[in-house]
C-alpha cells in the first residue's frame, strides 16, 4: 500500500506540459537505487541535498560582502533559499516540475568557495586546473558528500547544478541553453534574478551604491522597490515563456527567456552592479585581504597534505586536489581562523568583527 503515495504523485506529473521532466522517465541514476514508497526521484534528491554537510555549511559562506557588520546581509544559504523560491514559482506557473527545480536551485551553489567569487577566482588562478564553484556543487555530490559515495543524485538534478553558472555580459544567448531541460533554465534565470536583487539591497545598505544612481531603463522599466523589480522580473519571464506551458502552438521549441525591453534592463543592472559593487569589493582591502588567505591556505596545505581531513584525503587523486576539496569546503570563519594559525594577523581585518 505504501508505494500507491510515489504513485499518486507521479500521476500528477502526468498533468505536467508535455514539455516537462518527468522522474518516471528521469535518465536515472549512476548507481540504480530501488524506489522509495513515498516520494519521487526528484523529491529524493532534494532531501539529499538538504541533509548533507555541504548544504550546511553555506548558512556561513559569503554572498558579496565578507563578515559584513550587521544581521541582515544575504548569505550563500539565504541566496540559495531566495533562488528555490523563485525557481518554483515560474516552474508552478509554467506548469514544469516544481520538485527538479526545486532539488537543483537547493544544490547549485553548494561547491562555492569561503568569500564567495573571490575566492573561487583565487582558487581557480592557484589550480593547475582551475576551478569553478558549478563543477565543484557537482563534484561534491557525486565524489565527495557520505565519505566519497556522493548522494547519487538523478541525471536531470546534476546536469542543471552544472550548467546553472554564467559569463558577464548577456546571458541569454540561445546557445548558451542548448541541451538544458527547462527546469534548468528556469533555476538559471532564477539565480539571476534573485541575486541581482538581493545584491544591490546589501550594496543599498552597505552604503557603496543608492537608488537614484541606477541606469535610467532600470528603474523606468524594472521599478523603483525591491519587490516591484522582482516581480517585474518573474512575471515577464513567465509571459514571455508561456510557450513551455504546451497551452500553446510555436514553431521553435520552448525556452525559458525575457521580453526584450525587460531583458535589457537586466542586463544594464547586471553591469551596473559588476561595475560598482562586484568589481570594487574586489579589489578593496576585504577582498584583498581574502586573496590573501586563500593563497596561505592553499600553499600550506599543499606543503602539508597530511593536515587535510581524512574525508577530502580519500576522495582525492592528487595533493592538489585534496587541497582544493579542503579550502573550497570551508566556510568563511573557518578559512579566516585556520589562515590565522599559520600566519598571525592575517585576518585581523575580519577577527576584529568575530570577536
């Protein structure tokens, strides 16, 4: 009797856009798994995600602004809340599987580095192989979550951690979407969105930026509150794609995409913001000083492997990589402290606040 709940619910995946990705036909698993009575595959790997220690850890990760100096400021784990918010509202009003996109918004940024982009740009300029935060989310369920067994997560959940990451400039080159279910497009417009907005409530409050300097076309056509912008966004994103509901004849397969006029004015806000918030956090002395200890901490445990916990040593083919699993897994505090003990005063800058 128990498995009639799995079900029930996939026949309401049934009543999906045809458009949809449905766990019945997920492409499955590396490792096969028998099902559970009362969930499907996807609302499996959303509790996966939720219950691991990466997940965890981001509730102590860096947005933008590094041990900011007050309790309102968005944090790795906000943003990603904010992201699965977003993603299943458009995914529920399109008619797409609420619970993939939901799983993947939950998982896409679990790999980011301590300091947010600055340290992943730090991490990737030591690596021989570079490193971006998109592959290691995904390196962390398949390889290195449940002392190396990884979560085995569906196929559809861990392509969309992968491919959620995008360049600066315009991202909505059909192109750069090609492959992706929808649902993916959906989280990666999504993460857009959410951090577009959150990011410049902080740079409001950190007092780096105000209001009446945004471009003209975004405060004309995006609106002048956070809450205007936002559902300025999500509702244009939503008519714009209603094609993906299936409801409706079009000659070119659907996409999850932006009106022209709305599209723009995200993208002049997207530069704005890399411009006069992203860029000089960057080279301030914060993200000076984060540089810095990426850097102490990347040298020390290559010259000291044997001090990398056993979990990241195991999963590891190489020194470097066991440093990178390391340094990428931690969280700000703990990079800052361990980065204190090798080379005292280091943080000073950021130990001053923790105190």
């Amino acid at each position: 009797m128990k498995n009639l709940v799995r079900h029930r619910l996939e026949q309401k995946e049934e009543t999906l856009s045809s458009f949809a990705s449905n766990s019945k036909r997920s492409k499955g698993r590396v490792k096969e798994e028998p099902l559970c009575d009362f969930r499907t595959e996807y609302q499996r790997d959303r509790d996966r995600i939720i219950h691991s220690k990466a997940f965890r850890r981001i509730k102590h990760k860096t947005q933008v602004f590094i041990e900011p100096v007050g309790d309102h400021y968005v944090t790795r784990l906000t943003h990603t809340l904010e992201v699965a918010q977003i993603a299943r509202t458009i995914s529920r009003s399109l008619n797409l599987n609420e619970d993939l996109t939901e799983a993947m918004s939950l998982g896409h940024d679990i790999g980011h580095t301590p300091f947010g982009h600055i340290g992943e740009d730090e991490l990737g300029k030591l690596s021989s192989c570079g490193f971006r935060h998109n592959k290691q989310s995904l390196r962390i369920v398949d390889s290195i979550e449940k002392d190396g067994q990884g979560l085995n997560l569906t196929w559809e959940v861990r392509h969309g951690i992968l491919n959620h990451s995008k360049p600066r400039g315009d991202f909505f080159k059909p192109e750069m979407v090609d492959g992706m279910t929808l649902e993916a497009q959906v989280l990666r417009i999504s993460d857009a969105i959410a951090y577009l907005n959150h990011d410049l409530l902080d740079a409001f409050r950190a007092g780096i930026i105000v209001e009446k300097d945004l471009p003209k076309n975004v405060i004309e056509v995006l609106g002048t509150r956070h809450s205007e912008r936002v559902n300025t966004m999500i509702s244009d994103v939503v008519e714009a794609s209603w094609s993906a509901t299936g409801e409706i004849d079009a000659d070119l397969p659907p996409r999850i995409v932006m009106s022209d006029e709305i599209k723009d004015a995200v993208n002049s806000l997207r530069e704005y913001m890399f411009q006069n918030v992203y860029v000089p956090e960057d080279k301030g002395e914060e993200g000076k000083t984060a540089r810095q200890i990426i850097n102490v901490l990347f040298d020390y445990f290559i010259a000291n492997g044997n001090e990398i916990l056993d979990q990241y040593s195991w999963v590891s083919k190489s020194d470097e990589q066991a440093a990178l699993d390391y340094i990428s897994g931690m969280t700000d505090r703990y990079a800052i402290r361990t980065a204190e003990k090798i080379s005292v005063g280091i943080g000073k800058i950021f130990m001053d606040r923790m105190l």
